[in-house]
C-alpha cells in the first residue's frame, strides 16, 4: 500500500482523537459556569419559512455578519474554511473571481459555460448559474447559510452537493452608515461602506459599496510591461436595495448590484516528472526552467493578469393574501464577464498556453406560495431559468500540434432553458413530533455548438434534453426544548450537458446523462445547557451516473472527457459545536467525508474504480476560540482559528502525481469595541505561518510535468477600523 494511505490514516486518527478528546476535556467543566452567548438563530433558507437552526431537519452551517467579521471572513472562499466536508478551491482559469465549490465530494473544478457546478450558491434567493464571479465579497450580509446534502426539492437542479445562500440586510429594518478602513501587509488597503436609512415611513434604502486591493505574489518575469503582478488583487462592489411597503399586504424590493477585478493570475507552478511523449522533438524541461513557486517565465503577455464584471438586477414583490397565506414573486437578471486563462508549463518554452474569455446572461422567474392548510405548513412554486453564454480559448498553443496560429482557437456556446415546479409540506403530529416532505419535478432543455481545431472547420452542435423528480421525507422529534433528533430521505439531481473540452473531435462532443443521488442522513442539533450547543449528522449517500470530468493530454490539447462513472457512495459525520462562559468562548467544527467511485460503466475513460471524488478532503477540521472582557469602559475580543483540510485527489484517479498535501492555517484577531458601542479597532492576523498549499493539480504527461494551481491567501497583518452613525 502506498506510503501516502498510512500516513493519511495515522494523521487522521491522531485528529480524529484529539477531537473527541477536546470535546469531552473542555465542554464538561465550561456546563457549570454562570455566563451564556448560545442563541438561536433564525433562518430562511432550509424549507424557505422562517425557523431556528436547530429546528431544520438539515445539516447546515449558519454564520451572521458578527460571526463573518470576527473570523475575517470576507469572501465565498473563506467561508469554506469554517464550515465541515466543505472545500472551495480555485482549479480553473487564474481568476481569482472563481470560487469551486464541493460539500461532501460533490462539486465541479471547470469553470467553462457547458459544465454546472454540483454545489448552488444564491444570493438573496437568486441562483447565480456559473462558477467565475461566485466568489462574492461578504459585505453588507445579514448571514451566510450553508446547505450539506441534496437539495432537489426546494432549490432543484445542481445542488447535488448542497447550497450556499447568502443572504443581505434589508432596507429599512435599520438606520444608520457605517465605514470601514483596512490597512495591511503586503500593501493591502480596503474601504467599504454601508448605509441604511428610511426615505419615507414606507421606503427604506440601503446602500453598500467597497474597493479592496493588495499587492502580488510573484512576478512575469519576461514580460517587459506586464499588467499585474502574479496574485495582485484590484476589486470594486457595489450594490443598492430599495423596499417599499406599498400597503399593509404588499411590499416590493428592488436590488441592484455589480463588480469589477482587474486582478493578477493565480499563483501557478508545475512538478516535473520526467520526459515528455518521445518522437515529437520536445524539449526536455528541467528544474532549471521554472520559475521561482510564484514567478512566471511565461512569454506570452496578458496571461499574468485576469478580469471579471458581474451585473445583476432583482425584483421581489411580496404579497399577504390573509392571515395565513402569503404570495412572492422574484425575478433577477444577471451578466458576468471575464478573462483569464494559463501557461501551463509557466516556462519560457511555447508548450501549453491558453489564453480564455467568457460571458453568460441569465434570467429567472420564480412564484411562490407559502401558507397553512389545517395543520400543515406549505410551500409551493414555479420556477423557471434561462441562460446564454460563451467561451472562446485563442490563440493557443499545445506544441507540436497547435502552435498559436489562426486556427488554433476553440469556442463554446451554449443556450439552457430551465422549468420546475415543486411542493413542500410539514405536519406537527404532536407538540414535539413533525412529519415533512416534499417533491419537485424539473426539466432542462440545452443547445450547444462547439468549434476545436479537430472539428475540421465546421461547428457541431448537440441538443440534450434531461428531467427528473426529486423528492425528500424528513420527521423531527423534539427532546427537549430548542433540542431536536432528526432524520431524512433526500433525492438529488445534477442536469447532464457536454464536455468542456471535445479536443478529440466531434465524436467526443456527445451528451452525458444527469446524475442522481439519494441521501440517508440522521441527525440531533440544539442547545444542550446556556453554556453548550451543539449540532452532529451522521450522511450515507448513494450516486447514480455521476458525472466525473478526467482531463487527459492529448496530441492536440487537453481533452476534457465528462462521463457517467456509474455508482459512487459518501458516508461521514459532521459535527459542530459553541461553548461559551464567562467571557471565553469555543467554537469547534469537525467532518469526515469516506467517498469511492464504486462501479464504472463499461467503456469508461480515465476514471479508477476505487479512487475518491476528487477535490475533496476526507477530513476537515476548524476551531475558533477566544475570550472577551471589559477594559476602559470598552470592550476586547480576542480569538484565534484555525482551519484543517486533509489531504484530496485534482482528479478522479489514484494518480500520486495528482494528490494534493493536507494544509493547516492559522488566524487571529483582538478588536477593541468602544463603550457606546460606536467605533472599534481590530489588529488581525490571516495565515500568519504563511502556509502556501495546492489548490488543483492535473497531470500533463504530454509534456512530462503537472501543472499546479497555488493558494493566493499569503499571510497577511494589518488594522481595520470602523465607525458606525446610528447603527
């Protein structure tokens, strides 16, 4: 057995150990003191009615905007730090605007328009359809939830893994602005502000904007004017909500938002392991050809820098029709642009550069019905989304074949059509006992046309046509007050499409059939004591068809092969807990991810019968401790985290080449908030060992190296200031 395989189990036990330990050592003795900070929180997103956490029949992670600051938490990437079986990574393109996200194995490292990501992530309850422009920065939110598990019946279509709802304050609820200046190493400097007001009894807006900008890793070394530093980060947002309470029955909210990065490449490097495919006369590359880890010696301008632009407009009128039943209707446009892309040997040798730019338009339309019919809860809708991108890579260059020149270029469009109409009902059987489930049919319409070199000249286009019904049982028993067990059945659905990257020709721009999933999940959530609060689910889930992309280097360029592995299976615990007393709090987080391809369809490709999913870890672990007291009439926090991601495979095979190393980091951060609660200043510090770890890495035997996608988060320390008028 490999070396890596024991020492990843004697590391895993070890931790494994040390938490059990921890948890028993310290929530013990903290059960007696006198001082509590547990409370509950109330959220929308689970059965999309209000209810506490640990009433949801659901594994779910709930963070608030106090929990965000106090972590350091200021993007989607971050978030996926803190929050069990959840890893975010940055695998395609260089955009740093790129967040690809996995819950429980389940996700998609391509970013192009004809892949969906196996993980939704929504904003104010809009699905935002593609992986570049997701990682959003965090300001002006109300909260951050995250969804483990299926999510078929009441989000649909691509949240196999889960969902990230991100959810923001509302006009009008509050009054006051606020700003906030940070000043860091590595010349970060940053500003964003957030205003809320009453323009009339009935109207409230809010107002939030911000600028962000630090200093790069690396530099493009033979570049003679390059336009950004490798890792350099440039980004504005903004965005502005209007509600109006037109009468007691209906209010109508208005938002719109954007964003704008004018960004470096991701830090990006490559192993050599060995010669590359002999007969094409191809450099040997040694070790004396790459760069240092964050240099590029790329020859090619523009790679070393990357933008995107989102845009997004959304309307939600919402309207009481009595007292016990209620209507909304949300409507949302969004556009996205950007461009990247990679030299993937990063030497001064013309063998693998792929300069990309995309854009994808989206419209949805969603009614919704939510009310009580005798002693049942209900939520109905229909739902219905449309999408049109493009991506087009050029002029590449794959030595020998493609060497750069006017054909050497690739294009992707695609059109989808979306339609859904769901169902979702909870019954209280008894004060303590509720019975719930729901059901969802969907259906998905996409046309693609696809242009490679290898097509000859002549475009192919494949229409793909995919349903399913999707469905969830669930029963809730409350224990004891704000303390519950639970249990659920969910079935999930990721709509098929086609390959990203058909270099083969056209017989390998086919269609590849969605993939199903059914989840078995048991669980208890609640508040122990006012001291202890805790939350554990036990997953075993089962995948039919799943889709596994497995890129292979070919004559002509990477071909991105996307197939039905057949079965695959994920099974694990999650387990969180907040320990609080008498100042000092305790905020530990655990997961553990076992997942396998388990069959593979005859005639299948690359993929290994055995090998985890990829970019998942098995275990992940976070803790966030500290302790609070008064001081001058003011008041100091003072914390530290940390955040564990076990070692995980770039791709779906037990390729060593590919596995990527296990990364710890470690944070803190001492605020001092004053006495009229009006201003604070925080000192922090964010990967303070700055630990550089992979974030992807895909083997290229064509040329003999892998090519390595690197962590751009770099230690950092520095100030944040911020001053609050009313708030």
């Amino acid at each position: 057995m490999n070396a890596w395989v024991h020492t990843g189990r004697a590391v895993r036990s070890f931790l494994m150990g040390s938490v059990a330990f921890t948890a028993v050592a310290v929530t013990a003795p903290l059960a007696a003191q006198d001082d509590t900070d547990v409370e509950e929180i109330l959220i929308t997103s689970a059965r999309k009615r209000e209810e506490t956490v640990y009433e949801t029949p659901a594994a779910l992670t709930v963070f608030n905007s106090a929990v965000l600051t106090d972590r350091g938490v200021n993007t989607v990437e971050d978030v996926g730090k803190y929050v069990p079986n959840v890893a975010v990574t940055r695998f395609g393109v260089g955009n740093p605007a790129q967040a690809a996200v996995f819950i429980r194995g389940i996700g998609t490292g391509d970013h192009l328009i004809t892949t969906d990501p196996g993980v939704g992530v929504y904003l104010d309850g809009v699905y935002l359809g593609r992986q570049l422009g997701n990682n959003l920065n965090l300001a002006n939110v109300e909260r951050v939830e995250v969804l483990r598990g299926p999510q078929g019946t009441l989000y649909g279509r691509n949240t196999l893994g889960g969902a990230v709802n991100i959810v923001t304050r509302k006009p009008g609820e509050e009054e006051g602005f606020q700003f906030t200046a940070q000043l860091g190493t590595r010349e970060r400097v940053a500003a964003n502000f957030y205003g809320n007001t009453k323009l009339a009894d009935n109207v409230g807006l809010s107002v939030t904007g911000g600028w962000t900008s630090r200093n790069g890793v690396g530099d493009a070394i033979n570049i003679a004017n390059p336009e950004a530093r490798i890792g350099e980060i440039n980004e504005f947002f903004g965005r502005a909500a209007l509600q109006w309470d037109v009468n007691e029955k209906l209010s109508v909210l208005a938002t719109i938002d954007g964003t704008s990065g004018d960004n470096g490449q991701s830090p990006y490097t490559i192993d050599i392991i060995g010669g590359p495919v002999p007969g094409f006369g191809l450099p040997f590359l040694s070790d004396d050809d790459v760069p240092f880890r964050d240099d590029s010696a790329s020859t090619v301008a523009g790679l070393e820098s990357t933008s995107n632009s989102t845009f997004g407009v959304s309307v939600t009128v919402d309207y009481e029709i009595n007292e016990n039943w209620s209507t909304k209707v949300l409507g949302s446009y969004r556009e996205s642009e950007y461009t990247g892309g990679l030299d993937d040997d990063i030497t001064a040798f013309n063998l693998s550069e792929f300069p990309e730019e995309g854009e994808a338009d989206q419209f949805s339309l969603e009614w919704q019905l939510n009310g009580q019919i005798g002693g049942f809860d209900v939520v109905a809708g229909v739902y219905y989304f449309t999408e049109e991108g493009s991506n087009f890579s050029g002029p590449f260059t794959f030595n020998p074949f493609n060497l750069a020149g006017p054909n050497d270029f690739f294009t992707l469009e695609q059109e989808t059509e979306s339609y859904a109409v769901y169902a979702n009902a909870s019954y209280a059987v008894t004060e303590d006992l509720t019975i719930g489930g729901g059901v969802r049919y969907s259906e998905d319409e996409k046309d693609a046309v696809a242009l490679f070199p290898s097509f000859g000249g002549v475009p192919d286009s494949e229409s793909g046509n995919f349903d399913e019904v999707t469905w969830d049982v669930n029963v809730t028993y409350a224990l004891a007050e704000n303390f519950n067990v639970y249990g659920q059945i969910q079935r999930g659905y990721q709509t098929g499409g086609f390959p990203p990257r058909p270099f083969g020709g056209p017989d390998q721009f086919n269609v590849f059939d969605e993939t199903t999933a059914i989840n078995y999940e048991v669980g208890f959530k609640g508040i122990i004591n006012e001291y202890l609060a805790i939350s554990t689910s036990f997953f075993w889930t089962e995948y039919d068809d799943l889709a596994l992309p497995f890129s292979d280097p070919q004559a002509g360029g990477f071909v991105t092969i996307t197939e039905n592995a057949g079965g695959a299976r994920a099974r694990g615990i999650e387990v969180e807990a907040s320990v609080t007393a008498d100042g000092f709090f305790l905020n530990p987080s655990f997961g553990y991810n076992d997942n396998e391809i388990t069959s593979l369809l005859p005639g299948t490709i690359g993929l290994e019968e055995g090998a985890p999913l990829p970019l998942s870890p098995e275990v992940t672990i976070a803790i966030n401790t500290g302790y609070e007291f008064d001081l001058d009439g003011g008041t100091v926090r003072a914390q530290a985290n940390y955040s564990f991601r076990d070692s995980l495979q770039g791709q779906p095979t037990l390729n060593e080449a590919e596995r990527i190393d296990a990364r710890s980091l470690v944070g803190f951060n001492v605020t001092y908030t004053s006495e009229d609660g009006s201003w604070d200043l925080q000192a922090y510090g964010e990967n303070i060992f700055d630990t550089v770890y992979d974030q992807g890495r895909l083997i290229n035997t064509f040329h003999g190296f892998v090519g390595i996608v690197l962590s751009n988060d770099r230690s950092e320390f520095g100030l944040r200031f911020t001053k609050r008028f009313g708030l």
